[in-house]
C-alpha cells in the first residue's frame, strides 16, 4: 500500500530528471528513482524544477556536493547523448512503456512490461523462457481468503475477446471463495461503438505494442496452464454466441460458465468459427445443450435482454471485457486483475485517488 496522488500538472517533462539521475554515480540511483517517483506520484510535485529534482535528492540522503555536480552535468552533451542512446535501445528492444523488464542471455532479449507482471520477472530471473509453462508447472490463480458475507461480484464479458477467455478460465477459483458471480454477456462491439472505440482495439495499437500483446495471450496460458492457440479468423462476431451464454447463465452459474469457457475454448484453442451456425449446433450437441437454446437466441426477447446487458455494462463504467465489478462498485478491468477483485472480495476497500472517476 503506496501513497499515491494524480498531479494536477500530469504528464510533466521528466527530461530534466533523468538527465540529472544520468549524471548521479549509478550507486546512487535506487534512492535518487524513488525519491523523484515519490515527488511526482506522492506529492505532486513540479519535477520539471531544479529545485523540486534537488529537494527530492537531499530526501534521498545525497550531498549538496552531489546534488550539484549532477545539477550540472544535466546540461552536459555526454549525459544528454547518453540519454538518448537508452531510448533508442528501448525502441530497438521492442519496448513502449514503462516499466519494461529486459533478460538478456541466449537467444533474443525477452521482455515483460508493467508493475504488474512482478512475478512473470521473478520466474523469468529462474529461468523462465516466457515460450512455455513456467518452472515448477502452470500457476493457476489460487485464493485462500474467503469472499465477505453479502458481497456481490457481476462479471461482464464477451467471447469475442481473449482476454475474457483467459479472465473466465480462473472463474472457479473467485467462486471458491464463498461468491456467487453473476454472469453478463455483453456485445462488445456494440459497446466500443457507443463509446466511440474503435472496434478491434488491438489493432489501433503501436505496432511493437500489438506484437507484444499479442504474445502475452500465450504467456497468460501457459502461465496459468490454458490453452490457447490464435484464432486465424479473427475478430469473429459473437451475436449468437453471446446470446447462447445469456440463455446458458439463465440456467444458473455453473452452467453459464461451463457454456462460456467452452464457447471461448473452442474460438480462442480450436480454431472454430462462432459465425458460423453449424459450429455452434455441433458444440451444443457435443455437450448436451438444450435443444432449443439455438432457436432461442432468434426470439425477439433474447435480442432485447443481450441488447439491455450492453446498456447496463455501459452504465457500470465498463469499456472492455472483462470486466469484474463487486458489490455494484468498485470496478476491475482485465484478466491480470483477478488478485485485486480477490482482495476486493474478501473486504478490501480500493481506493480512489483524488481526479480519478468511481464507478456509479
């Protein structure tokens, strides 16, 4: 638990910061980092200021010697070129945000990105290839805590989406907890339009980004021991799909998950085609769906009510899938959020920093 706080000023120019932490011997620079990522995202402060830089260096323990040798070395041709040689070893490594973690040994550089992906580092320090399942075998999502009594978790998704097919195949292990979670398919191509997204976010990405993404789908299943093998026809449209899981959730939890991870199983690991009738006929005879459920997703009543889950999911904040929200409030996007919706379960209050929106 980090304090933190949105800068009014944010995004500041940390040219300036790095150029100075440049000049600082590299010993010094574990303390000089967090003391200028705490003036920025602690307190708010202006980084871009010489004085803000050096106050958050004397806080670090450095010398007035110090914090002024580096002041000046900050306008240096050496540190600025320096600088600029990182970037473009970052661009060149395929990185396009930060936090970016690099191994380098046999073979390309591998690269992880984000605060959250801590134990995808730790793993690959032990040796992890990030191609397969990690040392010691796959590490699906395992909570020991127990969901507060009365708390409520709906779950908004598509199989249309990857990310939901991954965030649906650890379902189980938030329902162990003591919860219910209430299923509601969505479109979410409906969605994106009326949040004026484009319809395939994915590749409206920087293209080093979508290369990257799209290899984290298979780090994400092997990781928690999934398959996965990408869809040659994709984006697919999930109308009918989603329509059976609405039917499927009907029939209670168990059921509707059972529908939904096999719908996106067979999308997102079988190479098959939801647009197509035929494929969704098979899978329902496969694994003994109601003979009707078919049928069904034409009714005017079944359209109506995918249509009113698109609206409500709009309403709740949701602008991708999935999206896990508990007890009508605190809102958790992505598959990589599952410990965060865990914590929320059993009685955490996340919460919201000062300019950030809540959910209604």
């Amino acid at each position: 638990d980090e304090p933190f706080a949105l800068p009014a000023a944010h995004p500041m120019r940390t040219v300036r910061a790095l150029r100075t932490l440049l000049a600082l011997p590299a010993a010094r620079w574990p303390a000089a980092i967090e003391a200028i990522y705490a003036a920025y995202w602690q307190r708010g402060e202006d980084v871009t200021r010489d004085e803000t830089i050096a106050d958050a260096l004397r806080q670090a323990g450095l010398t007035e010697a110090e914090i002024g040798t580096a002041a000046a070395r900050a306008d240096d041709p050496a540190i600025k070129d320096a600088l600029r040689a990182r970037t473009e070893e970052a661009i060149s490594l395929g990185i396009f945000g930060a936090p970016a973690w690099v191994a380098r040994g046999d073979g390309a550089p591998r690269l992880i990105w984000g605060q959250d992906r801590l134990a995808w580092v730790e793993a690959m320090a032990d040796g992890w290839s990030l191609a397969g399942p990690p040392p010691g075998g796959a590490r699906p999502l395992a909570i020991a805590e127990r969901a507060r009594p009365g708390t409520t978790l709906d779950v908004y998704f598509d199989v249309a989406s990857p990310f939901a097919y991954l965030g649906l195949s650890q379902l189980p292990a938030l329902a162990a907890m003591g919860v219910t979670p209430r299923l509601v398919p969505i479109l979410l191509g409906a969605l994106f339009r009326e949040l004026g997204q484009v319809d395939v976010p994915w590749f409206a990405m920087p293209p080093a980004k979508q290369r990257y993404v799209g290899a984290e789908m298979a780090r994400w299943a092997a990781w928690w021991g999934v398959p996965y093998d990408h869809p040659r026809k994709f984006p697919q449209r999930t109308v009918t799909a989603q329509r059976l899981c609405l039917l499927a959730a009907r029939a209670g939890f168990a059921t509707g998950l059972a529908v939904a991870q096999t719908l996106g199983r067979a999308m997102w690991a079988e190479q098959a085609d939801l647009e197509d009738d035929a494929t969704l006929r098979a899978l329902a005879e496969r694994h003994g769906w109601p003979a009707d459920w078919l049928a069904q997703t034409r009714a005017a009543e079944t359209k109506a009510a995918l249509v009113a889950h698109t609206a409500e999911a709009r309403a709740a904040g949701v602008f991708g899938v999935p999206t896990f929200v508990v007890d009508g409030r605190h809102r958790f996007w992505g598959q990589d959020r599952l410990e965060l919706v865990a914590r929320a379960l059993a009685g955490w209050q996340p919460p919201t920093p000062p300019g950030l929106a809540v959910a209604p």
